[in-house]
C-alpha cells in the first residue's frame, strides 16, 4: 500500500514533468501541423538556461524557473522567425525534417557551451517530509512544488485559452485553419503566441526534471518519447488531452515498476503510445491526427 | 443605388490551370444576387476567388470603386466583406458564442451589442451560447456559419450554397433568414443549388457554366426563361 502511494506521487511528478511538454507538442501540431522533434531539447536548453541564469546570480534553484521560461519563450520564437517561418509554406514534412534537424543543433550548443557530463541545480541532498498521517509516506519538498506549479500552470494555460482573445483564437485556428484565416484572425500573432507557451512550458519541464534529478545534454531527447505519448493519447491538437495524456503516461510509467523492471519505463510509454495509435488514432479528446 | 462589388472579366484557378474563363458580376447594395449553374461551372471558385482565397490571374475586382483584385482574406473583412463557405464553415470545438466571437476578431470595442443582434436574428442559437457546435444539427452549423459572419457587421454577405445538405422545411428558413439579412440593408451575393427558390428571392440572377458567364438577368426572368429553366434548374 506504502509503495503504491509512494509511486503515485512519483507518477504525479512525472505526469507533471510530460504534461508540460505535451501540452506544447499538441498545440504546435494543432496550429502548424507538424511533429516538433526539437521539443524535447528545448526542456534541455531550458534547463540549462536556468542553470546559467542561478550561476550567475548566485540564487536558489527554483529561481532557474521563471529565468528559464522567460529565456525559452524567446528562444522559441526566435527559431521559429529565423528557421521554421520560412519552410510554413512548403509540406509540413519538411518542417518536421528541419525541427529533427534542429533538435541536433540545440543539443550540440548546450554540450558546447556546458559539456556533457551530469550538472545539478544545488548540490547535496534534500530530506523528504515525513507523513505519518498517510502511513509514513515520504515527500520531497521539491515533488510537492513541482505538481503544485505545473497545476499552476495548466490552470493559467487554461484561462488563457478559455478567456482570451487570443486564446479562443489559438483554439479556432487548431479547429480549422481557413475559416480561421475568413475570419480574419492574425495566423502569425497565434503561431507567436503558441511558440511562447510552447517554449515556456517545456522550460519549465525541463527546469522540473533538473531540480528532481540533474542535468543532462540528453534529459530532454530522452523524455521526448513519452512527452509524444502523452500528446497522442490526449489526442493531439487538444491541449487538455495533453494534460490528461501526460499524467496518464506518468503514473503508468511508475506505476509499472511494480511488475516490470524500472528500465522499462520508456517502453511502457511506448507501447502505450503505440496501442492508442492502434485502437484510437485520435486519441481521448478527439484529435486532429 | 451604388455598386458593391464588380469583378470584370476574372480568371484564375488552382495551379497552372484555370477554371475561370472570363467571370463578371456586379452586387449593387441592396440586392440579393444569385449564381447558379451545373457542377464545375466556376460558381464556388469564383466566390473564393473574389475573396482573396484564389489567385486572380486577370482581370479585376472593384469594391466600392476601390482595386482589390487579390486582396487577402483579412482586408476583405476589414472593408465589410463577410464569407461563408459552404463546407467546413464552423469551429467545432468553439461553443457557440466563440464562434461569433471569432467572426468579429477584428473588430475593436464590445461585442455584446453585436452578439445581441444575432441572438435576435436566431433565437435558437441564444438558447445554446456555451454548447460547443460540433455537436449540433445541421441547421443550426447553418446558423452559426452566417451568425459569425454577420458579426463584422457587413456591407456584403457572400454565402456559399447556404442550404446544401438542409431539410426542405429549413431550406425555406434559410431564404427567409437571407431576404431579412438583406432587407437589413446588406448585399448579399450566392451560389445555390436550389436554383428556382434562390432566384425567387434575388434581385439579379447569373448563369456560369464552364467557368464563364452564361446569361444575367432579373431573378424572374431567369426562372421564366424557358432555356434557362431546361439547362439549370431540372426542367
């Protein structure tokens, strides 16, 4: 019973950790109608911006969150002027050659300009909370802030499609991009916006797996898979799903260390994802896939 | 009363090929003008075409007296010209008040007494604002198509087959909903398959077939034209 609590709130933290990416991944594929492969080193180059950004000042590790959403978000549409915005006309296959392309790219500069060896926000070690009242379940302090944040964010990322302008039209153009464009709705103010939240969010995923484990060059490509999972489950395109989707994902990947040995984890991802791909292509809410 | 919209002698197409060959109408600003004529006859492309969703080739379309041959999508709306096309025309997983919402994304200031004006042209849709419009019949998409294109609050309303896939008993709706549009004062310009309803209504009628203009006239003289009704409108 202890061990299945234990795990749930691993899963928890995980699902947070996915959920972030994903909500970015389904919104890219919703607006722009590609897979964005470079989605998982943009949670690396976060990470690292955060850690560049804490180095420099000397603060506390959870100030590398807002330091690296804030870095992120302009990253994000940075690539997308430079790089992405010229190939939108072409096939949306292109785009995803050239995200794959770029995801090599970030990969390189963060080891480049950091190394590749393992880096972590704080050193030394942080003593879990004792709960006697749930059967001597152990929490850390950080896995208490890390779901509590991304709840934070997902109710944001929620007021923001459900009560904006902009959000509404974010939504409309993933429903249906030529009335969108009938309508007169500005594509390219939308795609801005969808690459800040995109690019904010995987920041913070990235942020998120720093503070609970360390940081890698690899951290990011390596939780691509599941952060696709999760996005194809939820029904990709649909935000929400995403949520649902990455939480899923998560605690089924601890959740199976119950039965199967832990380094299986990403291929429960996977085989989830691909079941879903098998059994309902467009996933729990209905997708755009 | 003064001229709406002329396109003069337009073509274009998809690719290299053209499907207009030589298309001219006029909308003066308070008629209702219909376009009929058989499958592939240029009638829907047209429409897109003097939207800004095709490239015009040759030829030109005036608005008001203003050049806005291959104007984008976004100008047109911003000089008052709404579109409604015929398939695909709703946001499926906006509710119904976001979708009109949508339609006046350009407009500055409160919506609510644009929203109100809608919700008095179709009672039905007040009684569903938060229900998301995928879920909804036929008639009622019908509804929120041409609700969110009214929102702009248009000079000129252009409808692509409004009534296609709907009820007769909701056909005849649709006729009614578009003469109190236009009694409103706002030009309407359509394609229609129900050709013999449609030029009912209309103030001028043009028959397209293979891309060109066939014949023009009052919507009575084209339904009491003897060729035109064996042609067109099934005899």
């Amino acid at each position: 019973m202890n061990e299945i609590l234990q795990l749930l709130v691993y899963g928890l933290v995980l699902g947070s950790v996915l959920a972030m990416g994903a909500i970015g991944v389904s919104m890219i594929f919703g607006i722009l109608r590609f897979a964005h492969f470079a989605h998982g080193d943009f949670m690396t180059l976060g990470a690292y911006l955060g850690l560049a950004f804490i180095a420099a000042f000397g603060l506390g590790a959870w100030w590398a969150l807002p330091a690296a959403m804030l870095g992120m978000a302009i990253v994000a549409v940075g690539i997308d002027q430079l790089i992405y915005r010229r190939l939108r006309r072409t096939q949306p296959v292109i785009l995803l050659i050239s995200s794959f392309g770029m995801a090599l790219i970030l990969r390189s500069l963060v080891q480049l300009i950091w190394g590749s060896d393992n880096q972590t926000y704080v050193s030394g070690i942080q003593f879990p909370w004792r709960l006697d009242w749930l059967g001597g379940l152990r929490l850390k302090p950080d896995h208490a802030w890390i779901v509590l944040i991304s709840a934070g964010l997902i109710v944001a990322v929620h007021l923001f499609l459900s009560r904006t302008r902009l959000g509404k039209a974010m939504r409309a153009m993933s429903d249906n991009m030529d009335l969108a464009r009938i309508s007169g709705i500005p594509a390219e103010r939308v795609i801005m916006m969808t690459w800040i939240i995109g690019g904010a969010l995987a920041a913070a995923a990235g942020v998120f797996l720093g503070i609970d484990t360390r940081l890698h060059p690899m951290m990011g490509w390596t939780t691509l898979l599941p952060v696709f999972a999760a996005a194809i489950l939820g029904g990709i395109g649909r935000p929400y799903g995403a949520i649902v989707g990455g939480m899923v994902i998560g605690l089924s990947m601890e959740m199976s260390t119950l039965l199967i040995s832990a380094s299986y984890k990403p291929a429960v991802a996977f085989a989830i994802m691909v079941l879903m791909l098998i059994v309902r292509p467009q996933g729990i809410f209905k997708g755009t896939l | 009363m003064s001229t709406l919209l002329e396109a003069r002698d337009l073509y274009g197409g998809y690719g290299g090929n053209d499907i207009l060959k030589g298309v001219s109408l006029r909308v003066e600003a308070d008629e209702v003008v219909v376009i009929v004529g058989p499958n592939g006859a240029g009638k829907s492309t047209a429409m897109k075409a003097i939207f800004g969703l095709l490239r015009i080739r040759q030829g030109q379309v005036l608005y008001r007296g203003e050049d806005i041959t291959n104007a984008r999508p976004e100008q047109m709306v911003r000089r008052g010209v709404a579109y409604v096309p015929q398939e695909h025309n709703i946001f499926p997983s906006l509710s119904v008040q976001e979708n009109l919402e949508m339609g006046a994304y350009l407009m500055k200031g409160d919506l609510k007494p644009r929203l109100e004006r809608i919700y008095q042209l179709f009672p039905r849709l007040a009684e569903r604002k938060r229900q998301p419009t995928g879920q909804m019949s036929g008639g009622e998409r019908q509804m929120v198509a041409m609700g969110r294109a009214l929102m702009i609050d248009p000079r000129l309303l252009m409808l692509d087959e409004p009534t296609a896939g709907l009820s007769p008993k909701l056909i005849d709706e649709t006729f009614v909903q578009i003469q109190k549009i236009n009694a409103a004062g706002i030009g309407v310009l359509m394609v229609e398959q129900n050709a013999k309803q449609a030029l009912a209504i209309a103030s001028r009628g043009y028959v397209l077939a293979t891309g060109a203009n066939r014949h023009e006239d009052s919507g009575a003289a084209l339904l009491a034209d003897p060729h035109v009704a064996e042609m067109f409108l099934g005899g």
